[in-house]
C-alpha cells in the first residue's frame, strides 16, 4: 500500500490507529459508566441501589388530571427540596398494571403507585401491596375518620388497610353553555334544567343538533371500550342490573335489562345520528370546537376543556332510565408495592408522599375529581369550586365495577363489555349478538380458576 | 444460459485439488470457542433455558404472582388452548395479517428497487426515502399513524374524502381495522426487502442487459426473461424473512387498536402476553406459546423443503455438474 504514491496521513504526524480508537473508546466506556452508576438506568445495570432520600412514584394519569397531578409532583418537590421525586407516567389500563405487576415480582418495584380500588383488591390477592399499619399513618396524619367513608370502607380488604383512597372519579356530562342556550336547555341560572327520561335525552340530543349542524354528544367509541363500558354501566345500573357476582365466578346478566340500554344507545348513534363514531381524543376534540353540545366523559378531562377555553359546564348523568339514580365512577387510591429490604426511612418517604398528595386536594380537585380527603372536602373552598360542586354527590351514588380477578378498571372484563357496546354504537353488529358474545367470553373468564 | 455460468466460474476460484489437510491445529478449536463463549452464555442463559423452562412450566398451573410451579396440570393447559376460540381467532388474525402483508411487502419492494435502479441521477435520495421508514421505531411508527388515521380530522380520511369516497372507519371498524395496520406495516418494513432487492439487483451482470437489447428484447421483457429469475435467490430469502416477522407481529396491534375493536386485531403473541402477564396465567401462555412456536416452526419447514430443491437446482447448474 505504501509502495504506491502518497496516502493520506503522514509518519511524523500523530494521527488514529485502530488500537487507539479502541482504547479511547473503552475509556470512554468505563468512566461513562462509573459516572451513570448513580443514574436510574445505571442503577439498574448495575444492580444499585437509587440513591437513598428518593422517591420513586408511578402514576397512569394522561389526560386533564395528568396536568393537575404534575402540578402536586411539582408541589410536593418545592416542600421538600432535600428528596428526589421520581415520577412516572404510563399508559393508562392494562399495560400500567402489567408493568406494576411484573416490577412488584421482579423486586423493583415503585415506592408509591397509583392504583384504581376496583384493581387493588386483586393486586393484595396477588401478595403485591404492602400492609399499611395505623400507628405508621397516624404518624404521618392520616387517620381513617379523615377520609370519604364509602371511598375508605371500599379499599379495606379483610379490614385491613392497603390502600390509601384519594378521589372517586364518577361519569359526568359536560355540557357547552352556548350551544344549550341556543337550543334553550338552560334555566334562569344559566344551568342545565334536568333531563329525566329516555325521551327527553333524545329530545335534548336532536334540539342541539340542530344548533350545531353536527352532532348532540360525544364520546370516546372507538378503540375505547372504558368509555363505553361507563356509559353502559351508567344506564344499566339506572335500571338496577348487575352484571358478575360471587367475586366474577357467576355471570348474572339481565339480558333484557341490557338489551334495552343497548338498544336505546344503537338508537342514539346508529339510527339517529345524534352521537358520531370517533375515538377519545376526536370525541374531546369535536365537543372542544363546539361541533357537539354534550360530553360524555369522566370529569377528569375538565382541565382540558379549561384550556381550550370554550364555555362550558358539567353535571350529572341525566336519570334516563328512571329508578335510583347511580352513576359509574371508580376510586384512585395510592398504594405501596411490596418492597424487598424496605427500611423504616424509606416507609416514612413514601408515607410522606402520599401524605403531601392529599393535602394537595385543592388542586386535584380543580382537576375534577371528587376529593377522599375530608378536610378539603368539607370545607368552604370545594363547596364553591363550580362546576365541581355540581356532580360531587355522585360520589354517593358511584357505582364500582363489580369484584372479581379479572374485574376493574381497564381490565379485560372492561374490554369485553366496552368492546360489545362500541360494537353496537358503531354498527358493526346488533345488541342480541353483542349480549351473546358477552356471555361467552364472560363465562370463559368465570370458569377460569383465579390465578391470585 | 452458457455464459451465465462462465460468468459465476470466473467469479468463484477453481477447487485446491490434493487429499483432504489432518485436522486443524487445536490452538484455533480453543480460541474459536474462547470467541463465542460470550455469545454462547447468554444465549443458553436468555433464550434456550426460558425456553425450556416455559416448556415445563407449560404442564403446570403456574402464575405469575405466585411462587414455584404449583399444581401439575398435564395436559390440561394445551387442551384449554386448542379448545379456546380466542386462541384460534388470534391465530387467524395473525395469519390474515401474514396475507395481507408478505405479497405488497414482496412485490411493492421489487417494483420500486427496479424504478430506484433505473433512476438516472439521485439515486441516493430515493434509497434514502424507500429505506428511512425502517429506521423509525415501532411506538413512533405507530403513533404517526393513529393521527393519520383519526376518524374526521385524520389525514387519511381527508385524502380519502377529497377524491369523493367516504372514510372507512379506519381502526374501529373490525374489517378495516387488519387492513389498516397492513398499510402502516407495508409503509414502515418495505424499506428493508428494498434494500436486499436493491443488493439483488446489483448483481445482475450488465452484459445480460446488453445481449437481450441486441437479440431485440424490450424493457418489460427483460424485466420478466432477465431480472426476476436471477432474483430467484433474493426473492426466496425476502419471502421467508418477511413471512417469519409477520408471523411475530405484536407492536402494531398492541399500541394502535390494543388488539381491537372488539379483539378482531389480537395477534396470537399479544394473545399470549394477555393471558401470560395481564391475567398472571403464566402457564398456560406457555402452552399456547409452544402452540404457536410449533405452527412456526411447520411454516418454516415446509418453506425449507421448498427452497431446498431450488437451491440444489442452484448448486447444480453453478457447479456444471448434472
């Protein structure tokens, strides 16, 4: 090679050999990794511990009330400047607690998670959650008498406490203020006059229709078997129907009680046009540029419709089906997976976090949940949170998902039942089809021996 | 035909003749396997033993959360399986899915390699353009194409108006919901089959080009009598990779329909991960996972005895012999 004319670098300069690109670059290597042995993912590598004075915190808070708990993380860091918050977001439903569930087996798992009630009870039949002592959260401030007593009652498992509720989260309907005055739906209040019956659903659905040139209501049908679920639940439970029993091993179905919510919300999509087929993010973004004057959608996306600024309200789901009123709601609540080698230190962190979570309802609520936490709950400053105010007693009347291992939010027993309601909202196939196909792959699930 | 193996012999040294050499010196068996002892360990140890050991945990009621193997099952978790249509839709939607992917990412690849090649100046850039997609990963993919496909306001539904149709409901239809992750997954993989049609199609000798214009052959003719026979090998390889990674399809379905709407996307390994780690059923995942590695490993097979007898006509014809 050098035997023929000149070649690009000369003796006497210095310049790259192999030998020495290779040793620079494990140099290179070794210090980056002697450096990153502090950081999460050289921790994790090398099997270290995070730094003790840390805070890890999972969370599956996305949409309007994602803002809002970014705001207690950010609360809660300004508080306590000395320990490091770690917080992660994640994809709400199943993948979250997958992810949970399979970091608790592994032995890594967060400090402080958040967890639905309806899925905790299967996480503590798992063995993932750590017991919470009364002396431990009498320390820190948390008593029971100071939290919503059907929320605290509900995430007791065999009386004791592995669960800290913060919230439950009802179905309300958001309604835009322009457009229902327009469509002379308010009262001299400026609030939304009752609607009872499945008439007068209809009725108010069509005049708001008219005034949009689009559409009445929407909600999330597509690739979103939660919202129908809810919706379902919602009317459903209107008409007193229960769906599982004996802990998910029974499937009581009243099919004609679910044929009639089914055929009357096929009625209010398919034959009449009032409410269009769209995902969850376009069913926000039509009612957010006002080409529908209803919402149906868990009060979490208040934060949302603030933002877009548009003029709006919320209240309860309208009693369509007469009978007791009852709405769909769930509990978050903020739990502490088993954590091997967890000293008092640690415990006193988490417990701590939590702690600063609650005392932060103010902003949780403003998010448009219905805050657990009595002192805040109580008092002046929620009573005149509007809209808030307004659906706060659906707490009351907040029916949960029913129990079972395979049973919750955002779990495959949500998935079957969402997945044959949107079928019929959507047109694809008729209710009876739809009833049909829930009770084989519910009654597949129910056969199943629990593996918790 | 006869200068086509003059050109591979010139190619291809002539065979050392003589006896066969003694065995080699130890020293480079030892350091041979002192280099792929790495690779050997981890792969024993992450593949081959999980692997083994999903094979026993198949026989049991294993759960995830749970400790140990628990209580023997036998057979009891492949009978479940094989009697589970849930099992067997996720089959079929993973073979649909096969079908409406292999022959766009097969034929689409080799159309546009053959126009790539053609292209006078700029050849880079369009290689560049084909192959890019690949390069993304599968959430960036995926999200990318949920915007387009929003139901109103995606972009694919206004191309679709603007020429007068009306929008199919794209993900949340159950028999455009396959066709649609089809799309995306022809987008996002034709740049790798381009690719190797691309290397294919380099190795073509141009006087082959050149004696079929003098004996009068048209470019459609050429295409037809010169580039896709001696493509022969490329095209088998690309069939069989692509029909391989079809089969392991999981990504697209999992962030984009999450197996919906009403389970009609669930591809047999998301299947596998909901029964396995959602639901905890750790062992009987395993049972329907070995399922599914023997309908590959069939697939597989049946495509090697195919292939087999083309590669030997191959042999042959290089070697001058028969």
């Amino acid at each position: 090679m050098t035997a023929h004319g000149p070649h690009r670098s000369t003796d006497s300069a210095p310049h790259l050999t192999r030998r020495g690109l290779l040793r620079a670059a494990f140099a290179g290597a070794g210090f980056a990794a002697l450096a990153g042995c502090s950081t999460p993912v050289g921790a994790g590598l090398a099997n270290t511990r995070l730094d003790p004075g840390t805070v890890d915190y999972w969370n599956l808070f996305g949409g309007g009330d994602g803002v809002r708990m970014q705001q207690m993380e950010d609360g809660y860091r300004k508080a306590h400047p000395d320990t490091k918050l770690q917080a992660v977001t994640l994809s709400w439903g199943d993948p979250y607690y997958t992810k949970l569930s399979l970091a608790t087996v592994g032995g890594k798992p967060p400090n402080v998670a958040v967890s639905h009630l309806t899925r905790m009870k299967t996480l503590v039949q798992a063995g993932l959650l750590q017991e919470l002592h009364p002396d431990d959260l009498a320390r820190h401030g948390m008593t029971p008498d100071k939290f919503n007593q059907r929320a605290w009652q509900a995430s007791l498992v065999d009386g004791k406490i592995y669960a800290i509720p913060i919230d439950t989260h009802p179905f309300v309907l958001f309604y835009n203020t322009d457009v229902c005055e327009k469509a002379g739906l308010l009262d001299s209040n400026g609030q939304l006059v009752p609607i009872v019956g499945e008439e007068a659903f209809a009725d108010a659905l069509t005049k708001v229709k008219q005034v949009t040139g689009a559409y009445g209501a929407t909600h999330g049908i597509n690739a979103d078997s939660a919202s129908c679920w809810r919706l379902f639940q919602t009317f459903y439970s209107q008409l007193e129907g229960e769906v599982l029993a004996e802990n998910g091993t029974e499937i009581v179905l009243d099919d004609a009680k679910a044929k009639r919510v089914l055929d009357y919300l096929r009625s209010l999509t398919v034959e009449k046009g009032l409410i269009p087929v769209s995902d969850y993010q376009g069913a926000i973004a039509l009612f957010a540029d006002g080409k529908a004057g209803f919402h149906l959608n868990g009060e979490w996306e208040i934060t949302t419709f603030q933002t877009a600024k548009m003029p709006f309200s919320m209240t309860l789901v309208p009693n369509v089906f007469g009978g007791p009123h009852a709405v769909q709601a769930d509990s978050h609540t903020l739990v502490l997976p088993v954590l091997p080698g967890q000293d008092h230190a640690q415990l006193d962190l988490s417990l701590g976090f939590v702690k600063s979570m609650l005392d932060q309802s103010d902003v949780w609520a403003a998010g448009g949940h219905v805050p657990a936490w009595q002192p805040y709950a109580s008092s002046d400053a929620y009573r005149q949170l509007n809209p808030q105010h307004s659906y706060a007693a659906a707490a009351d009347t907040a029916v949960y998902d029913p129990p079972g291992w395979y049973s919750g939010s955002g779990s495959v027993f949500e998935t079957i039942m969402g997945s044959a309601v949107g079928g019929v909202e959507s047109g694809q196939f008729s209710p009876d089809v739809a009833i049909a196909q829930i009770r084989s792959k519910l009654s597949v699930l129910a056969k199943t021996a629990p593996p918790v | 035909m006869a200068s086509t193996t003059e050109a591979v012999d010139r190619i291809r040294p002539a065979p050392v003749p003589g006896p066969a050499r003694p065995g080699r010196p130890e020293s480079h068996g030892r350091s041979a396997a002192l280099f792929l002892a790495p690779f050997v360990v981890l792969y024993v140890l992450f593949i081959i033993g999980p692997a083994l050991y999903g094979l026993v945990m198949s026989f049991f009621d294993t759960s995830m959360v749970k400790p140990g193997l628990r209580s023997f099952a036998g057979f009891d978790n492949y009978a479940e399986a094989l009697g589970s249509s849930d099992f067997w839709h996720s089959l079929w939607h993973t073979i649909w899915f096969t079908i409406l992917t292999t022959p766009p990412l097969v034929v689409l690849a080799l159309v546009f390699a053959i126009l790539a090649e053609r292209v006078p100046r700029g050849r880079w850039f369009f290689r560049l353009a084909f192959f890019l997609p690949y390069v993304l990963p599968s959430a960036v993919v995926a999200l990318i194409w949920l915007f387009l496909y929003t139901p109103a306001l995606g972009l694919a539904g206004k191309i679709v108006t603007s020429v007068g149709l009306t929008e199919p409901n794209w993900l949340g239809d159950q028999n455009w919901a396959m066709v649609s992750l089809a799309i995306t997954t022809v987008w996002w993989t034709l740049g790798f089959n381009f690719v190797l049609y691309l290397a294919g199609l380099q190795e073509i000798p141009r006087e082959l080009y050149e004696a079929s214009a003098i004996d009068g052959a048209g470019p459609w003719q050429q295409i037809r009598r010169v580039t896709i026979p001696l493509l022969g090998r490329t095209t088998a390889l690309v069939v069989v990779l692509q029909i391989i990674a079809s089969l392991k399809v999981f990504d697209q379905m999992y962030i984009m329909t999450d197996g919906g709407p009403n389970f009609s996307t669930r591809s047999v390994l998301q299947y596998i991960y909901d029964v396995g780690f959602t639901s905890y059923r750790t062992g009987y995942a395993a049972a329907a996972s070995t399922l599914f590695f023997l309908v590959v490993l069939a697939i597989s097979a049946v495509w090697l005895m195919l292939t087999r007898r083309q590669s030997l006509g191959w042999a042959a014809k290089a070697g001058g012999e028969g």
